[in-house]
C-alpha cells in the first residue's frame, strides 16, 4: 500500500515530459497535429475497453450485455468524461482526456502569447489539489471524489507548466548533463518519500486520510525524479541496455500504459488461482511479469505499425 504513495509520481512526470518538449512542438508547427494524435489515441483505447468489457461479459457469463453497456454508459459517466476526464471504461484512461485538454489549452494560449498563465496558475492549482484531495477530510470534514482533483485542471496544468519551464534552453541543459548533478535530486527523493510516508501516517493518525494519494511532498518528490533523469540523459544514451530502455520508453510507453489493465485481467484469469508452481511465480514476481508482458506486446504492435506505414507507403 505504502508503495502507491512513492508511484504517485509516475502520470504527473508523464505530463511534465511533455511540458518539456512543448517548445520543440511549438517550434516545428505541430500544436494541431498533436492533439489530433492524442485525441485518436484516446477514442480507440476508450474504444478498445469498451469492446474489452463486453467480451469479458459474454466470455464469464456473468450478465447481459445491454445491461452491460446501459451500467458503462450512464449520463454521470458521460458527465464526468468530459467534466474530469474520468474514462467511463478503464479509470487509467483520465492520463488521455487530462493532457488532451491540456495541449489545446496550451495551443491557444500561444496563439494568444498568454502562455505564462500556465505557471502563473500553478502554485494555485496545486494548492487546490490538496486543499480539495488529500487534506479534504481535514480541512472540510468531507472527502471530495478525487476524480474532480484528479484531471487537467489541478494535475496536468501544473505539471506540464513546470515541465514546459523546465525546457527553456534545454538543448543546453542536455548537454550540460552529467549523471553526478542528480545526486543532489537523487537525495531529494529520498527526503520526499520519507515526508509523504510522515504526511500519509499523520492523517491517518487524526482519521482524515482521504482517498487521494497526492501529498504536498509529491510535488517536490515529482520534480526531483524527472531532475535525476534530465542529468542522467547523456549517461543513458552511452548505455546499451539503458539506451535500450531509453528506445522502449520513447517508442512504446503509450501502447504499455494503455494495455497493461488488460494485459493484467487476462493473467489474473489464467494465473491467479492456480495451485502449481506457475501459479506461486505469478503470485509472487506479478508486477515484474505483468510488465514484462506488456512491454512485449507492446514492441510487437509497435514492428505491426511500422510494416503496415511502409506497406501503405
């Protein structure tokens, strides 16, 4: 449970990436070219778990499938899909609404030359997500659903404004980078683990641990990870197997974060429950295989996409 509190990290560094390598975007003239890449990604993954749901109906047996896609497609579904991004399928699913807002907002504030209301905006955006998110319940005696905190208004406007600050000039901060600048943020990520456990435990211990699990520390613990990658860029690149990874993640992170639910429901299915020893392996190595899966599926579908973009071309 505790290790949810230090991978909270992991969507909003997602948003910082693509903060910063917005100038590149703006640069080249892609602004529209990205949205209607995301917003394709988004309809077809939204599209895929649909169709994934009522497969798993008709393959358990365990309903109808009207009544299924009457319970996925109620008006507070499609409320909550476009209000806060909150897929009415798959909850992972918020990542491809919340950054699709983001980069049409960004679009017209550069059309606007406005675009300094982004980091203008932040420290308060942030604010709202604790004061409405994870100290709710102290602050206000009520826990607000976190799915109204976590989106593109208190999520991905923050974090892609700082990842886009971070980018000024980063030709020259990448070539800068030497893998002994991160031990700095390396600490620093240490210090915020430990603070978001003390913030986590202080909660609980007043019984105003709310369901959000996004601490005052994660902001800092956020900006310190994507920091130790930064200085470490050139180290990587040097590597096989990090430049390997460094492929992969470039290439594949999208098709991995999109299918790993499915990837995860198809070997809880043939793998949970087993007594054998495949099934103790699984039971205990389950995140690492379910990772190693995805990734593979996902580089297969990568090779599928490009034979077919050659064949086409």
């Amino acid at each position: 449970m505790y290790l949810k509190i230090f991978f909270r990290f992991a969507v909003p560094v997602f948003f910082m990436i693509t903060g910063f390598f917005y100038s590149d975007t703006i640069r080249k003239g892609k602004q529209k070219k990205q949205i209607l890449k995301i917003l394709k990604i988004g309809i077809l993954a939204n599209l895929f778990y649909f169709a994934w749901d009522l497969f798993l109906v008709y393959y358990r047996g365990t309903g109808n499938i009207p009544g299924k896609i009457q319970k996925l497609l109620t008006p507070e579904k499609i409320r909550d899909l476009f209000i806060a991004n909150e897929s009415p399928f798959r909850s992972h699913l918020w990542y491809l609404g919340a950054i699709l807002y983001v980069l049409i907002l960004a679009a017209w504030l550069v059309k606007k030359e406005k675009q300094y209301w982004m980091l203008l905006l932040t420290p308060v955006l942030l604010a709202g997500d604790l004061i409405f998110g994870k100290y709710s319940l102290l602050l206000w005696k009520q826990e607000i659903n976190y799915i109204y905190v976590r989106n593109y208004l208190f999520v991905g406007i923050p974090y892609f404004a700082i990842g886009w600050s971070l980018g000024i000039h980063k030709e020259r901060k990448l070539r800068k980078s030497r893998w002994w600048k991160g031990i700095l943020p390396l600490a620093g990520m240490a210090v915020f683990t430990w603070t978001s456990l003390w913030e986590r435990r202080y909660l609980e211990s007043v019984q105003a641990n709310a369901a959000r699990e996004h601490y005052l520390s994660t902001t800092f613990l956020t900006i310190c990870v994507f920091l130790v990658f930064l200085c470490w860029a050139g180290f990587y690149k040097r590597r096989i197997l990090s430049g390997l990874l460094a492929w992969i993640g470039r290439n594949c992170a999208t098709m991995i974060y999109i299918l790993h639910p499915a990837v995860i429901t198809v070997m809880d299915l043939y793998l949970k429950n087993r007594t054998d020893s495949l099934g103790m392996v699984y039971r205990t190595y389950a995140p690492a295989l379910i990772f190693a899966c995805t990734t593979i599926i996902s580089m297969i579908l990568f090779g599928i996409k490009n034979i077919l973009i050659k064949i086409k071309q």
